[in-house]
C-alpha cells in the first residue's frame, strides 16, 4: 500500500495527469522529500499510526499528498501540535515537518522547547534559505551576501548572519539524532532518504527526538535552472551549512506512555468540574435573540471586568445546557485602551467562537463602543456606561441602544468594581436571554470562595436590572 493518495485532489481534482503530479514548483525539493517519507512509511509498515503535520509554506498542502493522519499547524506551532498528538496518542508516529521560514523564525522558541522535551518524534526541516512561498524574502538562514526580495543588495551583517539549524539542536540534550543533508546529486538524495528513514526508525523504537536538516534548491525564488540552483546548493550553501551527522546518541528505549483516559466522568474530576449537576432555570434556547447562536462582545478598558462578566455569561449558558465559548482578547494598554471578549452561545455547537458582528455589545467605555458599536448586526443591542460615555457613534437604525450607568451605581453601592456586575443586571433585563436566578447562580458560584462578596454582587445585579426596566418605562 501506498502512502501517497493514489490522486491527488488538490490539481483538477485528481482528474488527468494533474492528478498524479504535485503543486511544487519545478526542481524544487518538497517532492522529493515527500517520496523519502512516503517510502519510508511504507518500509516500515507505519502508515496506519503516522500523523504529518502540515506547516505554514510551501509544504502547507502536503496533506493532499500523504495518505496518512494529518494536522494543519498555525506559524511556527508545528512541534507543539506534534507533541500533543503523541502525548494523546503515544503509539503514533509523528512528523513535523517545516521550511526555513516557518521553523527557524517564528516558531523557533516553539522547536527548541520541544527538542529539549526529547519526546519521541521526527522533524524534517526543509531549508532553501528564503520565504519561498510569499515571495522570496530574507530567511533566518538566507546566506550572506544573498539577494532576495528583501536583501536587493546581498544579505549584509547588519542584517545579521543565519541560523545554524542542525547545529543549535545538537548542542541541546534533548535530541538524540541530528543529520543535515541535500538533494542536489543522486549521492546526497541516497543519504537524504537513509536519513529520513533512520529518523522515523528511532521514533518507532522510541528511543527518542530526532531532527533531519534537508538544504533543498528553490529555483524559482533564486532565479536559476534547476541545474545552477544545484550548483549553488553544493558550492555555496554546503560552506556555510556542512553536510553530516551533527549528532548520533545510541539510546535505549524509553518512551512508554499508558493510554490517556478518555472517559468523560475521569476528565471532569481531573480538571476540577463540579461533580454536581448546576440547575437550569430558563426553559429553552432564547431563541428570541437569535435562532441558534447568539453572539456577544464585551468590551472595555483593562479593569472594567469585561471579561470576567464574559465569562459569568458563558458559564450561565452552560449552565443551562447549551454550548458556549469565551475567547478573550487584550490589547496592549492595561488602562484607557480596550481589550474584548468574545462570546457565543449554541444551542448545539459553536462553530466559530469569534464575533466580529455581534448580536449584542456591551461597552464599558467610548473608545469599544466607537470601535465595535457599528459592527453589531440589525435588531441588534448595545448597552453601555452612560456615566463614562456621552458620545454614542453611528449604528444600524434597527439596533437598540442602552445607556445605563454603570459606574455610578457601582460608585453608590459603595464599589466601583463591581459596575461589570451592574451591567449583567442590564444585559439580563434588556434581553430576558436566561431568567435572573440563572446569572446570580453564576456569579454565586465563582465567589464560592469569597462568599463575603456574594451580597454586594446580588445587588450589583439588581441594580442593573432595575435601572434597564426604568430606562424601559422612561422610554416609552
């Protein structure tokens, strides 16, 4: 059995000679590597256990290619992914495979930690010294005096010299194996293949990490027939990047991880889940805001609490039984600026925990509401501090605007901190999305331990209500 797909469906959907060809550019290594780990695979009968993951650049498609477990990395994040599919699964083979770019830039804290672990799983690093795939800038290990996009003149040494991948992972402890090779005659393609295969070899036996550097020719980016971009590899990237095996550590297996459990009731007492079940006070999904998925936005500047009444909103609506996240998000400034939190609410499943256009704002203070007020969808609701707020932007005419102050009622209730609090008040009573008891079991609940707080936050609560339903009245 094969372990390239038998069409690939990414060229014309596998259909004609397309379908049996590649996306790479011509004379471009990523092929053939991609042939030394298929066969390696297949020499060792380990297609049914690997797991590649894919990586941000050029090699990002390789999942069209591989018939094998695949995973899409974010920049950089590849080995960390790699070694929470082996921790999940420890009889896995994993491969991270990574370009210049991706590895040696942005994801290079991410690749030293994870050798230094020294879990058991293979990194092919695949180095043409430039950002292929947007361009042909400057890499970490462009050579010096190379031109590139970014480097018109040559690569000087005030842009610094580049990085000596497979030597900084033999320096470390962590990995036992560390070779770099080439592609640029038959010879150096034999020794790529024995490489690559060694590396997954000892990840089977699981003696431990090992990390294979491949210099592959771009010619494309480098301007050149495949012909010079060969030469080039073997006259000027060999100087500065020495073939051979940086290191080779005979080690014992070791790496034996029992089965992670994944029973649901183990799971919830290891991660501290009440073992009792919370009692649900609405009788359905608020159906009334939206039909299936309500978003929300709470917004406001470092110590507003828009983020702790975020979080109160989503473990209501768990609460109640229905899915929900909460995905916060800071900006740089820890006052006067604004940091969000968005939330959603499903009555089956949140398909995207974003929400860029929210069926409901709340805003703590003018710059979020300016920032996020014109974004809230039709019929929406906007509800914010009207004692810090006095300028409210343009909105879609159907959205209903809310200003309730939430900062003077907390400064009367003698705390100014709980006016988050004040504004679930109103949150609850200008959209009726669960019953009061729903919230105020929430907000009980994550001061269990502070239960002091409990009264003052049940009137902050009431405040809030109380001063929506009066707004209510004043307004009609």
């Amino acid at each position: 059995m094969s372990a390239f797909y038998r069409f690939f469906e990414r060229h014309a959907h596998g259909e004609g000679l397309k379908g049996h060809s590649t996306h790479y550019c011509p004379g471009c290594g990523h092929g053939i590597v991609h042939k030394f780990l298929a066969e390696a695979i297949e020499e060792l009968g380990i297609q049914d256990r690997t797991v590649a993951i894919s990586p941000v650049g050029c090699a990002v498609f390789m999942y069209y290619y591989l018939d094998v477990g695949n995973s899409q990395a974010a920049h950089g994040r590849a080995p960390a992914v790699a070694v929470g599919h082996k921790m999940a699964n420890p009889d896995s083979i994993v491969i991270s495979y990574q370009g210049d770019g991706d590895l040696a830039s942005i994801g290079l804290a991410e690749i030293i930690q994870t050798a230094q672990v020294g879990v058991p799983i293979t990194v092919i690093f695949i180095n043409n010294a430039n950002y292929a795939m947007t361009g042909g800038q400057m890499a970490p290990t462009t050579l010096p005096g190379q031109k590139t996009t970014t480097t018109p003149e040559g690569r000087s040494r005030l842009l610094g010299e580049p990085i000596r991948m497979a030597e900084l992972m033999a320096q470390l402890d962590g990995p036992i194996y560390v070779e770099r090779v080439a592609l640029y005659d038959n010879k150096q393609r034999i020794r790529a293949k024995k490489a690559i295969r060694k590396a997954l070899q000892l990840q089977v036996e699981n003696r431990g990490f090992s990390f294979v550097e491949v210099l592959s020719e771009c010619p494309i980016q480098w301007h050149m027939s495949v012909t010079e971009a060969e030469k080039w590899v073997k006259e000027e990237m060999t100087k500065y990047f020495p073939l051979g095996v940086k290191k080779d550590v005979p080690t014992e297996p070791w790496f034996h991880l029992d089965e992670p459990s994944y029973d649901v009731e183990q799971v919830l007492k290891t991660i501290g889940v009440p073992e009792k079940t919370a009692p649900r006070f609405g009788k359905g999904f608020p159906s009334h805001i939206a039909e299936r998925d309500i978003a929300l936005k709470f917004a406001g500047a470092g110590g507003d609490g828009a983020q702790t009444a975020a979080l109160l909103v989503t473990r209501a609506a768990i609460n109640e039984g229905f899915d929900a996240t909460h995905i916060p998000s800071y900006g740089p400034e820890s006052r006067g600026g604004t940091s969000y939190a968005d939330v959603h609410i499903a009555e089956d499943e949140v398909l995207s925990p974003a929400a860029p256009n929210p069926h409901i704002l709340v805003a703590f203070n003018a710059p979020s509401l300016a920032k996020f007020g014109p974004h809230v969808k039709p019929n929406g609701i906007i509800i914010f501090d009207r004692s810090v707020i006095s300028d409210v932007p343009s909105v879609d005419p159907s959205v209903k605007l809310y200003g309730i102050p939430f900062t003077e009622i907390a400064v009367d209730l003698g705390k100014r901190m709980v006016k988050n609090i004040v504004a679930l008040g109103a949150l609850q009573a200008a959209t009726d999305m669960f019953p009061e008891e729903a919230f105020l079991y929430a907000i009980r609940e994550a001061l269990k331990e502070k239960q002091d707080m409990i009264p003052l936050n049940e009137q902050a609560f009431r405040a809030g209500v109380e001063s929506l339903k009066k707004t209510l009245v004043e307004g009609s």
